[in-house]
C-alpha cells in the first residue's frame, strides 16, 4: 500500500490526517518541520507528500516544495492551505508552486482521500 | 522649451488638471469678453452716443475679431496639448493665452483712450488670472513690460507724440487738460496697484498649492495606515482561523465515523459543535476577503458579458436553491446586452453573494427573480425574492460591516453579516452602488421578500449575442 508523508507543524492536523489516511488503509509517516521532512521523505521515499504551506515561518511549505522539485524529488506533492480561492488568493500549478494539488484547510475527509487517491492513480498511470 | 512648471508641481495631477481646467475657463470667458465688446461698441454707439471714430470702430472690430479667431484655434487645439514638463503643454498655452490677451487688450486700451479708457481695470483682472497659474517670476516680467509699455504710451500721448484715440462722447470737457504730475501719480499708483496684486495673488496661489498636495500626502498616509491595519487584521483572523480548523478536523473525524460509531445523543451536539465552527470560519473567511479588497487597490477590469456571469451564478446555485424547493427566475428586459467594464471575480461575487442571502432567507416554495434592465446608461441586476423580507427601519443597516437584521433567528440561519458590506465594498469599486427595497417587488403580505438592486456603469459596446439563460431549478 501507498507510502505518503505528512509535513505540517500542527500536531492536530497530522493526527486528524494521518487517521483518516490510515482508516483506508494507507501508510503514514510524519514529520513537524521542513526539515524532519527533508529527512523522512529522503530515508522512506514515500509515493505522495502532503505539505502545509504554513510551518514556522509564513510560505515554508512553497519552498520547501520549490526544493524538492530542484532536488528532483518528482514525488506528488498536495498543499494544505488555509486560504482558498473563494478569497481570491489564487494559486497556479507552475514554477512558483511547483505542487500538483491543494486541500484548504479545514479538511473535509472525503475530499482529502479523493485527492490523494487522483494524485496517486496518477503516478501509476 | 523653457519650463515653466516649478519643480514641486512636475508630478503633481491636481496641479496639471487645475491648470487645464482653468485654461477651460479662460477660454468660455473670452467669448463672454468678445461678445461684450461687441455690446460695448452697439450701445455705444446707438445708444449713448459716443461718437467712436472711423479708426476706432475699425481697430475695436478688427480685435473683437481676433480674439474670436485665436480662441477658436485655442479650443481646437486645446485638447491635443499635454502635460510632460519638458514640450510645449498646457501652461505654456496658459502663457501664450496671456500675451494674446495683453496684447489684444493693450491696443483695444490704446484705442478707447488709454489714460482715460475705462477698459484699463482689466488689466488687474488679467493678472489675477495670471498669477494664480504662472511662476512668479514670469508674472512679475511680464506684469514690469505692461506697466513699461502702458506707461510709454501715456506719456507719447500727454506730448502728443503719437495719436490719442478718445471716446468723445464720454468727456464733457476735452480730456488732455491734466498736467505731467498728474500723469506721474497715476502711473505709479498703477504700477503699484499692479505688482501688489500680482504679490498677494501669487502667494496666495502657491501657498494654497502647497496645502493642497500637504493634504493629498497625508490622505496617501492614511491610506498606507489603513493597508497595515488590514494586514494586521489578516494575520490575526489567520492565526484565529488555525486552531478552528484542526477542531472541525477532528469534529468532520467523529461524525463520518472514523473513529467508530457514537451515540446519537453525542452525534446530534458534534453537529452542533460542526455547525458553530463553521459559522466561524465562514465570518472569518468573509473578513479576509474584505481585508483583501481593501487592500489590493488594484481591480483586474475587463469587458464583460453580464448574462455569461449571471449564468455561472445560477448554476453554482442552482442544486442549493432546488434542494430548499426554491424557483429561480430570470428575465433580461434590456433591448441590447451592453457590455461592463468590471473586475469579473469581483462582480461575480458581490451577485452571487445576494442571490444566496435571496435563497438563504427564503422559505419554502418561494421565488428568486433576477431581472435586468437598463435606466439611464446604467445596468440594473434586481434580484427580488418573497423571503422574510428586511425591517424598513434597518434596510439601511444592512450594508454595515457584521450586521445582521433582527428577524434573523440567532443560530438558525449561519451567517457573518458581512456579505452586504462586501457588496458595497465591491460596487464603489466599480462605480456602482446596492439598492435595498423591501417589501420586494415580488412580495406579499406574509411573504414580504427583498429587493436588491445591483447599478452598475454599462458601456457603449454590445455583447456578441445575448446568453439564453438556462434555469434548472425553476420547478
């Protein structure tokens, strides 16, 4: 089964993902920090990440992301975000944000596993 | 090129529109003045008898005329010259008004008598105008070369050097009877009288310049002030937003079963709990919208299609409004589908955002009509439903920042009250405004409804084709 990597600074938030992941039977592993996650995703290459765009310090989570694609780190990754597009903060896949899709927080369980089951089916394929 | 714009006013707008703008001025005044010199002549002549000779009706006809000319050709042109420091722009035409105006009025002077000609008081008029648009030391030479030539012209006179052109009829006696001193006194006095109203007026000008571009500064302050606050008011609702977050996390965890099944007792006050949270992070995403707004000046305008935005909304509506057994209506009664000019993420949320309270406060089987019309160049969205209708005296009210009319049960209906505030916010944006009306046009008795309308500026320019709405809901 599926290997996905949940980076986020907020406890809370990796327990609540972390059980609705491992309810469908996905394994975990987590990390508080960009850089525990460096380590974690270097030592288990997991087959998906999940990132909160907000860690110690405001946009960690885009530059993290940013030197992951330059490590060449192809791994899916899914944003958390708090703000969304309804506000109008419009994030655009590309090379400022080089992430493949976006959950705003709060995050409703069914959305969060069709998300990572679309990213994941699209590795695959 | 000389510059003659002072270095203070370089970039300054209001200075450059003050400027064209008085240039306007100058030009409607001197058709005033033509027409007058014209009256001045007829009466003159027919009514009061002031026996003008051959040569002066000549001279006075031929600069009437020419005023008319060159302010003609002035209007024209007037449009075509701009506001860079460096060319030829709106006050070197301010200049180049004034010396064909002190020309024209220097010989129309000459030629009503000079020292005794009623028409010199214009002089002071002129340099009025002048000194309120000039740089000082331009008015202060030009007003010296006046005062040089008119004095020269006195005095070739008083000697009978050159020809005097007295209005006979006006002198009882002949007018050349006054002796050199009095010429000197008058000279002086008018010198004097001339060189201080260029001082008071040119300082006054400036200095009210000044004041003015004091104030625009400190406005752009308090516009800086108020973006901080917005930024501070982000980064706190933000930090609110977290841990509000995690909780109907968890609170979603417990009512989808993931951590097994629970008791409907507990169930029912998770979804109470569920329901709060997310009035909070409603109210809380409203306040960072709005803080956005505020913050962002800048509107991505475009021309836009109204019905196709109109359409987008009645889709993405559509399902909550037939769930609720609610009909949406739709009538487009304008002859053309003008285009807007309107920031299309905006707009489409300051209508969606009263569609929805239109569906929200409604009961059911009830009516949401959305009609457009035009009324004066402008585009009217009515949206009207058969709700429960706005208390007359708070229709006002609703347009305040987290107010919440008073026949809206507390905690039965979600809802921040700053939707309409956003509204409003977005309409000054675009030019526009919110109307509130209610009874609505729809409503009845018990039902009373609302009505809103959306004023926007519409454009010359026509849609392609007029969308057909397509109404799923309509039952």
């Amino acid at each position: 089964m599926s290997l996905i990597a949940i980076i986020d600074d907020d406890p809370d938030i990796i327990e609540a993902t972390s059980l609705v992941l491992k309810s469908r039977g996905f394994s975990v592993c987590t990390a508080s920090n960009p850089d525990e996650g460096y380590k974690i995703i270097k030592e288990n290459n997991p087959d998906l990440i999940i990132l909160d765009v907000m860690m110690d310090e405001p946009d960690d989570g885009f530059f993290m992301a940013q030197k992951l694609r330059r490590d060449k780190v192809k791994t899916p990754i899914l944003m958390y975000t708090s703000v969304s597009k309804t506000i109008g903060f419009e994030y655009g896949q590309g090379e400022m944000v080089p992430v493949d899709d976006f959950v705003e927080k709060p995050i409703s369980p069914e959305e969060l596993i069709e998300k990572v089951k679309l990213l994941l089916k699209k590795v695959e394929a | 090129m000389i510059t003659l714009v002072p270095a203070w006013a370089h970039h300054y707008d209001e200075f450059w529109a003050a400027i064209r703008r008085r240039n306007l001025w100058f030009i409607k005044l001197r058709y005033f003045a033509v027409i007058s010199l014209l009256a001045f002549l007829l009466i003159g002549q027919y009514l009061l008898d002031f026996q003008f000779s051959e040569t002066q009706l000549t001279a006075i006809l031929i600069i009437d005329f020419s005023i008319l000319l060159y302010n003609l050709i002035i209007h024209r042109t007037r449009k075509y010259i701009g506001i860079t420091p460096g060319q030829f722009n709106a006050m070197h035409l301010s200049l180049a008004q004034m010396f064909l105006d002190l020309a024209s009025l220097i010989i129309l002077v000459y030629f009503t008598g000079t020292i005794y000609s009623p028409l010199y008081m214009f002089f002071i008029f002129q340099f009025v105008i002048g000194s309120l648009i000039l740089l000082g030391y331009l008015v202060y030479t030009v007003a010296v070369i006046l005062i040089l030539l008119y004095s020269a012209l006195v005095i070739l006179q008083h000697y009978s050097l050159i020809e005097s052109h007295y209005i006979s009829g006006l002198y009882i006696t002949h007018p050349e009877t006054h002796n050199l001193t009095y010429v000197i006194l008058y000279l002086i006095v008018f010198s004097a009288m001339m060189l201080v109203t260029v001082y008071l007026t040119n300082t006054i000008a400036r200095r009210l310049y000044k004041r003015e571009q004091q104030l625009r500064e400190t406005l752009n302050q308090l516009n800086e002030a108020e973006m901080q606050k917005q930024k501070y008011i982000m980064g706190v609702v933000h930090e609110i937003k977290t841990p509000i977050a995690a909780v109907q996390s968890f609170l979603d965890l417990i009512l989808q079963n993931f951590l097994g099944p629970v008791s409907e007792q507990v169930e029912d006050k998770v979804k109470k709990a569920r329901r709060r949270t997310e009035e909070s992070i409603e109210m809380i995403n409203d306040i960072l919208r709005i803080s956005k707004l505020k913050m962002l000046n800048l509107t991505d305008m475009e021309e836009l299609d109204i019905t196709e935005s109109i359409q987008s909304i009645i889709d993405k509506v559509s399902e909550n409004a037939l769930s609720r057994k609610i009909s949406i209506k739709y009538n487009d009664n304008r002859e053309t589908n003008n285009l807007i000019k309107a920031d299309k993420v905006l707009i489409e949320l300051a209508i969606s955002n009263i569609v929805n309270n239109a569906i929200k406060y409604n009961t059911e089987n009830g009516i949401v009509e959305i009609s457009l019309y035009n009324k004066d160049k402008e585009l009217v969205i009515e949206i009207s439903d058969n709700g429960i209708g706005i208390p007359k005296n708070e229709q006002q009210s609703v347009f305040l920042q987290f107010y919440r009319a008073s026949n809206i049960k507390r905690g039965k209906l979600e809802g921040s009250g700053l939707g309409l505030s956003l509204v409003k916010e977005i309409l000054e944006r675009h030019k526009g405004r919110v109307e509130v009306d209610s009874p609505s046009i729809i409503g009845t008795a018990d039902r009373p409804g609302t009505s809103f309308r959306i004023i926007l500026p519409s454009t010359e320019k026509r849609a392609r084709r007029r969308r057909k709405i397509k109404i799923i809901s309509e039952i």
